[in-house]
C-alpha cells in the first residue's frame, strides 16, 4: 500500500504556528509539498469548542500537529485557570479532531512533567510528577491524548531556543552587547534544544510513520543554565557569573534536573549551538 505521507498534498493542520517552534516547522511542511493550514489564538483558539465541533465536522484532514500552549510558565502560577484551560481542555479539543477524523496527532510536551528529583537521564516510562501548574497542565494534556486517542506521538522536549523573540540565545548576546556581568543559574540541569533540530525530527517521524508513543526528543548531552550562557557567550567579552537559583527566586519551580534519555536522537547540544550562531 502506498505510503499516504508521499502524497504531496498531505493536510496537515498546525496549532500554534506563529510560535517559537512553530515558525521553524511550517517551512519544512511547505517543502515537502504538503499543506497545511497554520494557526494560533486569532485563528483557531483551542480552548472554542463550537469552533472545535464545526472543524471536526467540515474540515477534512490527514494529520494534526498540536503545538499551541500557555507557555508563560511564571505567570501560570498566578493565572492557573487559563493554563489549564488552554494546555489541558485545548488538548483534549484538538485530540476529539483527531480521533473524529481518524488520523495522527502529535503534541509536544515538556522536562517540566518530571519533579526533577532523579540525578540520570529521565526515560519516557518514568514517574511524572510536575512541581508547577505549566508541568500539570501539558501533562493533564498528555493524558487528555493517551485517553483520546491510540493515534498519537507525545514528544517531551527541554529548554527550546531558534529564531523567534523568545529565544534565549538571542536575549543573552543582547545583554553582552550592554553589560560586562551576566548572573545566570547553574543549579539547574538540563539540555537546550535547537527548534530546528526538534522540527526536522517532527517531519521525519511524520514521513517514517513511527510507531505512536511518547518520545523524548532534545539535544544530547547535558549542561546548566549558566554553562549553557557560558557557550553562548563564549566569543564574547561578557562574563558569567554562576549563581543558584535561590538568588534568582521566580513564581515557578523548575526541576533541578530535567535531562530526558533522548535515545541519541538528536546532535549533542554544543554542536546544534554552535551552527544555529552561524546561522544568525
Ligand atoms: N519553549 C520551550 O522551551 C518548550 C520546551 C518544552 C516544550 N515546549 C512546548 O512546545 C510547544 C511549542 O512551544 P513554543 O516555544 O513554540 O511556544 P510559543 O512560542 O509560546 O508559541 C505558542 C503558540 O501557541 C499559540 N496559542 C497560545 N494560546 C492559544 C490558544 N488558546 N489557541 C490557539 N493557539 C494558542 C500561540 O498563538 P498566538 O501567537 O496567537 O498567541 C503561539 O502560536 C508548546 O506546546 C510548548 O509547551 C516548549
């Protein structure tokens, strides 16, 4: 039987496309011929369920790739209903298409769905237990999938950075542009993940048609945040100076070590660092 993903004319939708990630993947949608319908809030928000029934009635489709998210991890401590409402209620919208239509979803999860409390590499059958309202929420949507849907890839990933104004690359050779010192914390592990990398795995999971389940997919390796700044820096006159996270109290937790066990799929962070700087 013929692959149906080297159909050229693949329909794929895309939620949150105007995202960090998002904006990496379309492109590479685009380039291998399949079409997409890109979206974020303005165009379909998640959370309108009159909007999910009409789409799951008129619409005809072939895959789903969930990207949308409250990703305002601080400020979802204060804001939990809305945190909740998109990344839990918007999931189990998008997976109710998924399953009426029939076809694949892939959602993209979070380090944050583990307390952090390990000191190796997190598997993809470990305990969760998120320590913040935005680890609770993308795992309350993973599960909204898992019991949805047996069509489905939940992708844990960790510590994002591509071009986009959220990008922490960016934002810390701005400061060594204005500053000399840079704080940064080092008591908290984990690995920064290039979206390009994270996008082209996404389409060769799509065109090898892998078997559903969740998958952690970051860089390999691992590092802290201020070995991470250190790197980036590292052509710089900038320094930076190693503090803990206590000396930088935020509303949220973070996992002391979130390093997910990535089954090398991926290049090993300081190599997708150094070409993403070349890049820019
Ligand atoms: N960034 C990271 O470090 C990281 C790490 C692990 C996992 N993830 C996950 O990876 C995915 C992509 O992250 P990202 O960094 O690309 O996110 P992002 O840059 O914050 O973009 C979020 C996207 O979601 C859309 N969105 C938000 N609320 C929505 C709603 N109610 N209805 C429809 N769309 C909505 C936004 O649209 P508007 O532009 O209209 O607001 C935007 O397109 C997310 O699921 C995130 O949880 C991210």
């Amino acid at each position: 039987m013929a692959n149906p993903f080297e159909k050229k004319n693949m329909r794929i939708l895309v939620t949150g496309a105007t995202g960090m990630l998002g904006r990496e993947l379309c492109p590479m949608l685009e380039a291998e011929g399949w079409q997409y319908w890109a979206t974020n809030s303005k165009i379909f928000d998640v959370t309108n369920t009159k909007l999910t029934n009409e789409i799951m009635n008129k619409v005809s489709l072939e895959f789903i790739i969930h990207l949308a998210a409250y990703t305002n991890i601080d400020l979802a401590e204060t804001n939990p209903e809305q945190a909740y409402l998109v990344n839990q209620m918007g999931t189990k919208n998008i997976a109710q298409i998924a399953k009426k239509l029939n076809v694949p979803i892939l959602y993209v999860s979070t380090d944050m769905v583990f307390d952090g409390a390990k000191n190796e590499p997190y598997k993809t059958n470990d305990a969760t237990n998120p320590i913040s309202v935005y680890g609770k929420s993308k795992f309350l949507g993973e599960e909204e999938i898992r019991k949805t849907t047996k069509k489905h890839y939940i992708i844990r990933t960790s510590w994002l950075y591509g071009k986009g104004e959220r990008d922490y690359v960016n934002t810390m050779l701005t400061f060594s542009n204005l500053r000399d010192e840079i704080s940064v914390v080092d008591d908290q592990i984990g690995c920064p993940t290039w979206t390009r990398d994270l996008a082209q795995k996404i389409v060769s999971i799509i065109k090898e048609e892998r078997a559903f389940g969740t998958y952690h997919i970051c860089s390999s390796g691992h590092t802290n945040w201020s070995g991470f700044t250190k790197e980036i820096l590292k052509n710089r006159n900038t320094k930076v100076i190693s503090i803990d996270k206590s000396d930088f109290p935020r509303p949220a937790k973070r996992p002391t070590y979130s390093v997910l066990d990535n089954n090398n799929e991926l290049p090993d962070w300081k190599n997708s660092l150094s070409e993403y700087l070349l890049t820019r």
